[in-house]
C-alpha cells in the first residue's frame, strides 16, 4: 500500500465524514477508499477513525494525524506540480464553488479565459446559491456575493456588485412611478430571497440613509427569475445590474429611483484557512482580481 494514498484516502474521510464523500473527492471506489484506510492503520496500529452506520468518526489518534496531514499533502502536490507545470501549464484539477446567477453570468466565463492556456486543467465548477463547506465537499476556493461570517476561511475581494430597482414600460405605464423609496410599498415587488434581507430594500441619498420594507409579489431564490419576471411586467425588482445585461439600454427595463443609491455587495474569493495554497489556485485569485476589474467588478 502506497503511504501517501493511504494519507489521501484519511484525510477525505475525515474532512467530508463518510467513505462514499471521500471516494467521490478522490476519484476511487468506495471500497478502496476504504481499503487504503484500514492498510494505513495496520501499518500505523492505531484505529485513526471510528465507524458508525452513520458517520465515520476521527479518534484521538486520527484528530492528531489530521492536524498535520493536510499540509504535508499539500507540499507534495505544491513540489510535484512545480515539476510538471513548468513545462506545461496547470494540470490536475480545480474545484470551485459559486453562487447560481453570479457563476452563470460571470464566473463560468472568468474561469474559462484562466484555464485557456492550461490545456491539462480540469475545471469542476459546481454552482449553488448555499454556503457549502469547502472542507466536506473538497472545494479549493469558493466565490461568494456578500459579507460572509465564517471565520476559519480567508478572503480576498474582488470587488463589489451594484444593484437596480427596475420595472418595465408596461408595469409603470399600469402602475405609476415611485420616486422615493417609501412609494414602494404601494407596488408589486419581486423579493430575490437569496439577499440577507430580502424584502429590507435600503438606499442612500445624500448621505442620508433609508429603507423599506417592500410587500412580496413574487419571492424567488434567483436574481435572473426576479430579472424575467419585471421584463414581463409582473412588479418591480431589485436586481444586481450584472444580471440586467442591456435591459436597460434597449428600454426593456427602466431604472427607477434615480436619486438613491443602493449599498454594493462584496463579491470575494474565499478559501481553507491553515492549508498551503496549490500555485494553480494563487494564480487564479490573483487572475479573477485582474478579471473583475477589467470587467468593471473592482
């Protein structure tokens, strides 16, 4: 039994919890997943996990191995990827988690470019709008819309996304104009619950803010269904303007509220706290900062 697919097969199962998870991550079946555990033990002579029907566990002697192992993997693959990637580019593969709308409409193409001129590259880009743990689900790094309070992950900004309150020339021609934030409550508004507060609309004007608490039309966990919904007349929305496109442009949908401002959302790259970081991942967060600055992010 090779030591370090030993190591490799203990720290995906201590990290996500189960065999199945970890034979996923590893890209192995679950029964050699579960082999290469045990062999490490026997040669170890320790029980390093504790096997329930449920959960797989991490014993005293496991929480110790746990502690140092990751790093020591991560400076095998750091050595070994130096050697190979000096000739050829990235290779291997990243995993990367975004929010649905955001990774839709930006992310999939920034990752892209990146990976352009790495032909051995595999990008796993895995959208969903939850806060998935990067440790159980093997994430190398994650970007996130918002202000997060998990403290065992670092963060790098990127930049920030700006938001509209928009409606469509037939809504407004039925409807009226609000033109301040209080006439809002006498509207259909489209609430995105994927907002901290989704129906807590705040604007600034002139350095005064305010806000209101909007009545709920539609409630939807997308930005771009809120953005569907308004073009087609059914209330207004407020929407991050990246999802707008050229709605705005060509009249499909009309800014509205012209003289408030709205609070921008962080948008940042957020990683593992305490482990090294591949070349491959540094090199992405220091091209995703360049990347959303040309694209007007920054």
């Amino acid at each position: 039994m090779d030591l370090i697919d030993g190591l490799r097969a203990f720290v995906a199962t201590a990290e996500t919890g189960s065999f199945t998870a970890a034979a996923d991550r590893l890209a192995i079946s679950n029964r050699l997943t579960s082999k290469y555990v045990a062999e490490l033990e026997a040669r170890l002579g320790v029980r390093l996990l504790s096997r329930t029907t449920r959960r797989v566990g991490v014993t005293a002697s496991g929480e110790a191995l746990l502690a140092r192992a990751p790093a020591l993997l991560d400076d095998l693959d750091e050595m070994l990827a130096e050697v190979t990637e000096d000739g050829r580019g990235f290779t291997g593969t990243l995993r990367i988690s975004a929010p649905v709308t955001f990774g839709e409409k930006y992310v999939q193409g920034m990752l892209a470019r990146f990976a352009a001129p790495h032909a051995d590259l595999v990008v796993d880009l895995r959208l969903t709008d939850a806060y998935v743990d990067l440790a159980s689900e093997g994430i190398d790094l994650a970007f996130r819309v918002g202000e997060g309070a998990v403290t065992s992950l670092k963060r790098r900004r990127l930049g920030a996304l700006r938001s509209c309150v928009v409606a469509s020339p037939d809504y407004l021609s039925r409807h009226g104009r609000p033109e301040r934030p209080d006439d809002l409550v006498a509207h259909a508004c489209i609430v995105d619950t994927n907002r901290s507060e989704p129906a807590h609309w705040a604007f600034t004007c002139d350095s005064v803010e305010t806000a209101v608490q909007v009545p709920s039309r539609f409630r939807v966990n997308s930005a771009q269904v809120a953005r569907d919904l308004a073009v087609a007349g059914h209330g207004i929305a407020f929407c991050p303007v990246f999802v707008l496109g050229d709605d705005l442009e060509t009249g499909r949908l009309e800014p509205l509220l012209p003289d408030y401002d709205s609070p921008r959302r962080a948008i940042s790259a957020v990683w593992l706290e305490g482990r090294t970081l591949p070349r491959k991942v540094r090199s992405l967060i220091d091209f995703a900062v360049e990347d959303a600055r040309a694209a007007g992010l920054g």
